[in-house]
C-alpha cells in the first residue's frame, strides 16, 4: 500500500462481491474487502486518491441444527392404541445444504416404553401426520437448506402403545435427535475444521449444535367410554270406571318407564314424561323404585309434576345402574 502524505484522510471501504456480511452469510459466499484513502497535497493543491490491495475471504459452511418438540404438554392415549403421534421440527441453524440423520428413541426414568417406533417426514407440509408422509428408513436422512425459504421440515414420531399400559397417568417419553451426516461432525468439538467436508466450499466448521435433541410424552388417560341410557315405556296396568280394564274416558292408565345406564358413567341424568293432552295425571301416584314422590319441586326429592310433565331428575349415574318409574294418568 502507498504511503500517506501528512494531512491525508484514511477510511475503509467494504466491497463484497455476492453478499453484506451478516450471521447468517450462505457457505460459499466470497467476502472481498479493500481499504480506500483520500487525501490533499498541499503542495500541488491537488486530492489523491489510493486503495489497497483486495483482502479476499470465502465464508466455510456452518453445521449446526436445532430440534423442537412441538407437543409441549403430554399427549394423551390408552392402552392399545395404534398409530399415536408425536410432533417435533428440525430446522439447519448453519449457513449450507445439509443432511441431518434422525433417530427416535424412549427414554429411561418413566413408566413404559412405546413400541413400534417409525419417524416420518411431513411431505405435504400441512403439519398432520397422514399415511402419505415419507417413512424414513433405517439410516437414512433429510437433507435441509438453511439458505431456502424453509430450512425445517416437520417430523412425526409415531408409535404404538403397549396393552399393558393401562395405568392413568402413566407416560412414555420419546426423544427424537438429529445429528449431522458429515464425515467426522458427530465427533468433533465445536469449531474444528473438517477439511474438504464443505458443501458448496470446500471445508466446514462443526458449530455448538452439530447434534441436537428434544422429547415430548405419552400420557395414559382415561378409557373412552360410549355411554348410553337404555328407556322403555310400558303400560303396567289399567283399570275402567266399571272395574274392568277397557280403554275408555275415565280409565286410569298406570304407565311404566324402565331406565337402564350402560357402557359408562352418565352425569346429569333427567327423565320426562309428557301426558298426553287428553289424560289427566293422578296426583300423587308417582314413584321411583317404589318409593313415593312427591308432586311438587321441592327438596323433598328430585321429582317434580306440572299440569303436562312429569320430570326425575337423577343426577350422576354409575353404568350398570337401572330405575323403575311408575305414575298414573286418566283417559279424559
């Protein structure tokens, strides 16, 4: 470089010939860098201008990734299940094209391992597993661009759960770790150079996180349930104004409503019996399991009459449980 006269004014001039330097800069790019002077002789009046040589540099490729586990409360399911599904996101934190192997695994220190074990990858992006995502293989890999649009995919670790899982509350942890494919990245330290392992350049620097992992958890719920409330109406028995028992104004008609609770538990149980527009209900003739009920809403029970309705109001029933209601109404 010349020499400065006294008086001159020195300042650098950065020129990169395909990129700005930022974090982030893509392997590959060519950094070029020259110092630029400008000065006044006052000798002659006149200005000088002087630039260096080019100081030249070419950015190595980066190797860094970084995993997520997208489920970020336990996921429930049940003993049995087929197919359950956790998702996670692999994203290239370098600078370069890369291929990170993925390998999905259970953990030690909780309650039971989840079987049939396959990772996928999310092919249509829509991120919901579907039977079209690509199965990875034994050893193979995904290839991520940290300098595309998108440098993660969307990872699904599906598995099947034990039948023996029948514990509420219980949990599998499942744990998927990505580690570079480059030769020698698995084992070196951050910042050591792999000599002619660059992709698009010629070497490459392994970064903090040339392998990385999360995990997320099965939790064992509550068995589904299909309850159902099974419901008959019968007539029990009738009785004319003649002591007979023919259907005719004034015959009192005693009607029978079995209830029976299957397939689970039920909450908030009610049964209604509309009487017909051209009956009368008897007053006080209502029971449930043979035990009177009164008419009217009150505490007394959960029974309760108006001038069209009759209502029980069960509440909370156990399946298995069955009830008996019987009441009266006249033939107008």
């Amino acid at each position: 470089m010349k020499t400065i006269v006294k008086g001159a004014l020195l300042f650098a001039g950065i020129i990169s010939a395909s990129a700005t330097w930022a974090i982030g800069t893509p392997a590959g790019t060519k950094i070029t860098n020259t110092a630029v002077a400008t000065f006044d002789d006052p000798a002659t009046g006149t200005t000088g201008v002087t630039t260096s040589d080019a100081a030249e540099l070419t950015v190595l490729e980066l190797i860094s990734v970084n995993v997520t586990a997208e489920n970020v409360t336990p996921v429930t399911t049940n003993a049995g299940d087929t197919a359950q599904v956790l998702t996670y996101t692999v994203t290239n934190t370098g600078n370069g094209s890369e291929a990170f192997a993925l390998d999905a695994t259970n953990l030690a220190g909780d309650q039971f391992d989840a079987e049939n074990i396959k990772v996928y990858v999310d092919t249509d992006g829509d991120g919901v597993f579907s039977t079209g995502d690509q199965l990875l293989t034994s050893g193979s890999s995904i290839n991520l661009d940290a300098n595309s649009s998108n440098p993660a995919k969307t990872i699904f670790v599906v598995v099947d759960i034990p039948a023996g899982a029948t514990t509420i509350g219980d949990t599998a942890k499942i744990q998927l770790e990505a580690t570079s494919d480059t030769p020698g990245a698995s084992t070196a330290a951050p910042g050591d150079l792999l000599v002619g392992e660059g992709t698009g350049v010629s070497d490459a620097v392994v970064g903090n996180n040339v392998t990385d992992t999360a995990s997320a958890t099965f939790t064992i719920g509550a068995e589904p349930t299909t309850a159902t409330v099974n419901i008959s109406k019968t007539i029990a028995g009738r009785v004319d104004p003649f002591g007979g028992t023919t259907d005719v104004p004034g015959t009192v008609v005693t009607y029978q409503i079995d209830v029976e609770v299957v397939g689970g538990d039920v909450d908030n149980l009610v049964i209604t019996d509309a009487i017909p527009t051209n009956m009368t209900y008897v007053a006080g003739t209502l029971t449930l399991d043979a035990a009177a009920q009164t008419d009217a809403d009150d505490v007394t029970d959960n029974s309760n009459v108006t001038a069209g309705a009759v209502t029980v109001t069960l509440g909370t029933v156990t399946s298995g449980t069955s009830y008996v209601i019987q009441l009266q109404a006249e033939i107008k």
